[in-house]
C-alpha cells in the first residue's frame, strides 16, 4: 500500500482547522512516504483458504528511510520488531529510548533495540483471559456462516449506493471504476452490520448512527485495476475528503504481486506473554509499535 503526496498536499492539510487540530507537518510527510506490504502464505489458493490453512503472514510498514516496524505470525508465535528511533522521526514526535524501562519491564530491550522478538500467541490469548478478557471471539475468527452474512449485506449495499464503469485498456489491462457517496455508503454498510453485532469477535465495536453523520458527505471514485482478469491495483484519492479549500490529491495505492517473506526469522528473543496480554503495561506498544 502506498500514499503519494506532493508538498503542497501536505501542505493544505497540515494547514486545515485551528492550530490545535491541525496535522503537524512531520505527521503530513511520514503518511505520503508510507509503504505497507502484507504477505500471506497458504497451503490452499487464499480464496478457497480459512484461518487454519494460513502457513504464515507478515506485514511490513516502511517510510521514506527503510522499514519501522514488521510483524510476522508463523505457526504458533507472533515475530515482531521496530525501528524506534526512525519512527520517532518520521512521524516528529519523541519514542521511548532503553534508557526508560523500567527493571520489570527488561524483557523489552531487544524490542527497543530494532531486534525481532517473539510472543506464544497461544499462551498470549489464554493470559488475556486470566487478565478478565472474555473467550468468545479471543481468536479473531469469524465463523462461514457470518463472513456469508456480512459479505451479503455488504454487496447488498454496494449494488444499491455504488455505480460502475469500465474502462478498457491495452495488454490485457482493464479498470473498472466504482464511485459512491462516502457517508451513504459507511451508513448503509453499519446498518446492515449492526444486527451482526453478537456474532464479531469481542472488541469488534461498530460506529453509531451519530458517529457517521461526521463522515465526509462527498462521492468518492475507487480505480480497480484488472490484468488478464486478474486484481492487480486498487487506487482512491483520499484527497477529495478533505474539508481544504484548496484541491489537494493523497492518492492510496494498493498493489497485488507476489508474496514477500513469511518465514520465521531467527535469533527472536521471546516475551513472556503476560507482558503483551490486553491490559499488560506495555502490551499495547508491543501490539501496535507505536502506530
């Protein structure tokens, strides 16, 4: 995934609103420098594939000078590490430095090191539980009958809200152009998913009603782009839902190519679990690495 902005798109949107919610500029510059990849490797084709034929997945999370952060779950561990200094820099804010652990929390060196640490996801989930968490949906597993329910609301609404045309193109190369009503189309998607609410796993929090009349009321065109029949891009500009008087282009790119590396790395330290359960001190800037 890639968003491509210029200086004055940052620009403009860093000088949107007050001077309290205004985008700091170092904030506007690291998000039109990001690169995630997200690989997954499966012993089935992925769409004939659940949750038990994954064999690995990584994503990796880049900025203009190299990678900040990757995430690897391989068989029973999650791999992770960051570059924190590199992070802090980007996004111009200050990160926590070796020198700020506290004793009981050393397990965390390596982590603030840049080295690749590991976590048994399974003793992971069970200290969760132990910490008051709750069992249903701990695995983020949704079952077939309900991934058949949201995927019929969903194209319910999407045949209703969203228009589409083609686009032909040489060497095999075809878009096809889908355009909606960004506030129609979330508003319609939710109400449809709401009733779906007891069967997502726990945590799994829609936005209300009231939360939605806050999203931008502007139509919004995705480009799908097709080589062969097959999904290779996905391109939106972003830059239309900005509240800017001046036109500002954020366009988000999604490519679609072959796998990177999904193999466990070597010499990970691991992390006792308890440290990175839900409610753990630091288990949240383990999970999220600060984004």
């Amino acid at each position: 995934m890639d968003l491509d902005a210029d200086a004055k798109t940052i620009d403009a949107l860093s000088d949107e609103g007050g001077p309290d919610d205004a985008m700091p500029p170092e904030f506007g510059k690291f998000v039109s420098d990001l690169h995630v990849d997200v690989s997954v490797k499966s012993r089935k084709k992925l769409a004939d594939s659940g949750q038990k034929d994954l064999v690995g997945t990584s994503v990796k999370v880049a900025g203009a000078d190299g990678v900040l952060a990757e995430y690897r779950v391989v068989g029973d561990f999650l791999y992770y590490r960051t570059d924190m200094k590199a992070l802090g820099k980007a996004m111009g804010v200050p990160m926590p430095s070796v020198d700020d652990l506290p004793p009981s929390e050393k397990e965390f060196r390596k982590l603030l090191e840049g080295d690749w640490v590991k976590v048994d996801t399974k003793a992971m989930e069970k200290a969760g539980k132990a910490a008051g968490g709750t069992s249903k949906g701990a695995s983020g597993d949704i079952d077939a009958k309900t991934q058949k329910k949201i995927l019929d609301a969903v194209s319910g609404v999407v045949s209703r809200d969203v228009t589409f045309r083609t686009e032909g193109g040489s060497d095999g190369v075809e878009h096809v152009v889908a355009t909606g009503n960004l506030r129609t189309l979330l508003t319609g998607v939710f109400d449809k998913l709401r009733p779906l609410q007891g069967d997502l796993p726990a945590g799994a929090e829609l936005p209300t009603a009231k939360d939605l009349k806050d999203a931008p009321n502007k139509k919004v065109a995705v480009d799908f782009t097709l080589k062969n029949g097959d999904l290779r891009q996905i391109r939106v500009d972003l830059g239309v839902l900005a509240d800017s008087k001046k036109k500002v282009k954020l366009p988000l790119v999604l490519k679609f190519s072959e796998a990177g590396d999904v193999s466990a790395p070597s010499g990970a330290t691991e992390i006792p679990a308890g440290k990175v359960s839900p409610g753990s001190p630091l288990g949240g800037a383990f999970m999220g690495g600060g984004f």
